[in-house]
C-alpha cells in the first residue's frame, strides 16, 4: 500500500505543477496583445513573446489582434435628400489600437462600430440628392471614416477606411437611369456627326478656295509670262529692225549704194505693176515714162529720208 499511495501523491504534485507552470507562464503570439486582470482589475497588456502571469491571483481577460481587420456592414436601405430609395452595402477596415480600452471602452466595440457606421451612412446619403450619391462615393467614404474614427477612439480602435460596395436604387429609378444615359449616348452620338458634317463642309470649302487661288495664281503667272513675252518680242524686232536700217544706210553711204536702192526700188515698182496685172483684169499702164522716172524719184526721196534719220 505504501509505494502506491506514494506514486499517487507524486502523480497529484505532478500533476499540480503542470497546472501551475501553464498558468504561470504565457506565449503570447505576434501581432497579438492580451489583457491580464489582478483580482479582477486591470493590471498590464502582455506584449508578443514568453509572459509570467501569477496563477489564481492573475488571468487573461481579453486577448486582441493587433492586425487589419475587414468587417462586412450588413445592406441598408437609405433614403436621400430627393425621397428616392437606395440599397447601399458596404464594408469597414479596422485595427485595434489601445488593448486597454478595447477591454473596457465597450462591450462589444465590433457592433458599435457596425451600428454607428450604419447610422453615419444614412445620415451621409439623406444629405445627397440620387445622382451625387453615384458621383460623389468618395466623399461618402471619406465622411463616414472621419466620423467612426473619431468614435472609435474611446474603443481603442482605428477605423482605417470605408468603402460602399454596392448602391442599388428602386427597379423603376434604375430604369429610367438607363434611358437618360442611353438618350445621353444617342445625343453625343448626334452631335458628333454634326459636328463632323461641319468639319468636313469646311474643309471642302477651304480646299476650293485654295484652288481657285492656287489657279488664279497661275493664270496671272501665265498672263505675267504672255505680256513678257510678247514685250520681249515686240523689243526684239524693233531691235532688229533698227539694226537693219541702219545697215541699210550705211550700205547707201557707201559709193554705188544710191544706184543700188534706186534699182532696187524700180524693180520693186515694176513688180507690183505686174502683180496688180495679175490680180485684176483690167491692165494699167502708166500713160508716159515721165511717171515711172518720177515714181522712182519719189520712192529714192522717201528711202534717203529713211536712211537719215536714224543715223
């Protein structure tokens, strides 16, 4: 009876020291903090890592994450500044911050939280009227968060952000929603033909408008050129025909130049006699050779007054 009764005290202190090492000591994991009581009063937070709580006089209260948490906040119906419904669904991102006070800020911070941005919500929205509620999300957002923050901190928690997942209004708003737009689209749709009708009635009045100037130019080049042309040609004989007169007279200057034209003029005389002879079918003779000799005198007359002026 003796070696049992003595295995049966050393199994019961065995026993009784197992209770009080995993009471005594305490592994608390990263991004974790615990709140330990003493006699029922708050005493300290235990930080990550190997922690010594006294057994029966000490005990873990409350035991948080320190890491973000997402919380979903349950789908509403909110009415805005224009009486129209809306089903509006959102989530929460939150962090604990003060252990201490998420213990014995609230009894339960996560429905606070969930209930007060819920009510911030509706309070948001009832401001707006239907469209800016889809226009302005960030602004909701960003309301919501400042007023749950500054909430939140006699929780010891930190509302990080607020995001709206869902707005959806009343089957009959939404389908009016989408006619406006569609009419909206068909409108842009109109004015931009339009608009590039306009453009293109423009530029084909702009590209006649440069060719006929373009032509305009050209026949003015070409009409510049003609006059030029003809000026040049003009200069060119009189050139031409001064420089033969004046080779003219100086081959009448010159000894046996005056017989020369006077032969050269009888025989151009005697020519047009016999061509007008020619042409017509009455013959004229001139009455006496008195008139030929003067015909011939006239004519050397004229061609010595030629022949001095221009020298």
């Amino acid at each position: 009876m003796e070696p049992s009764f003595s295995t049966s005290v050393a199994l019961v202190l065995f026993v009784v020291a197992a209770i009080f090492i995993f009471q005594t000591f305490k592994i608390v994991p990263q991004q974790h903090a615990w709140v330990v009581e003493r006699l029922g009063k708050y005493d300290r937070t235990l930080a990550p890592g190997l922690e010594f709580v006294w057994p029966f006089l000490e005990r873990v209260a409350y035991k948080h994450s320190l890491k973000e948490v997402p919380l979903d906040v349950p789908s509403q119906v909110c009415i805005t500044r224009d009486n129209t419904q809306l089903q509006v669904d959102g989530i929460i991102y939150f962090q604990v911050t003060d252990p201490m006070r998420a213990s014995y800020g609230s009894s339960n911070y996560i429905s606070a939280i969930t209930q007060l941005a819920q009510t911030l919500l509706r309070s948001v929205i009832g401001k707006m009227e239907l469209d800016r509620t889809f226009e302005e999300r960030d602004h909701i957002n960003l309301a919501v968060v400042a007023a749950l923050d500054e909430a939140a901190q006699n929780w010891g928690v930190k509302v990080l952000r607020y995001e709206i997942k869902d707005l959806t209004p009343p089957a009959a708003i939404l389908h009016s929603m989408q006619a406006q737009i569609t009419a909206e689209r068909e409108k842009r749709a109109l004015i931009a033909a339009s608009e590039g009708r306009k453009q293109e009635q423009i530029n084909i009045a702009t590209g006649e408008r440069e060719a006929f100037i373009a032509r305009s130019e050209g026949q003015r080049q070409a009409e510049i050129n003609k006059a030029q042309g003809e000026a040049a040609a003009i200069v060119a004989v009189a050139e031409a025909t001064a420089d033969a007169i004046r080779k003219v007279a100086e081959a009448i200057r010159q000894p046996g130049g005056e017989q020369a034209v006077q032969l050269k003029v009888a025989q151009q005389a005697v020519d047009a006699f016999a061509q007008l002879a020619q042409k017509n079918n009455t013959m004229i003779v001139p009455s006496s050779l008195a008139e030929v000799s003067g015909l011939i005198a006239s004519a050397m007359a004229l061609s010595r007054s030629s022949a001095v002026r221009p020298g």
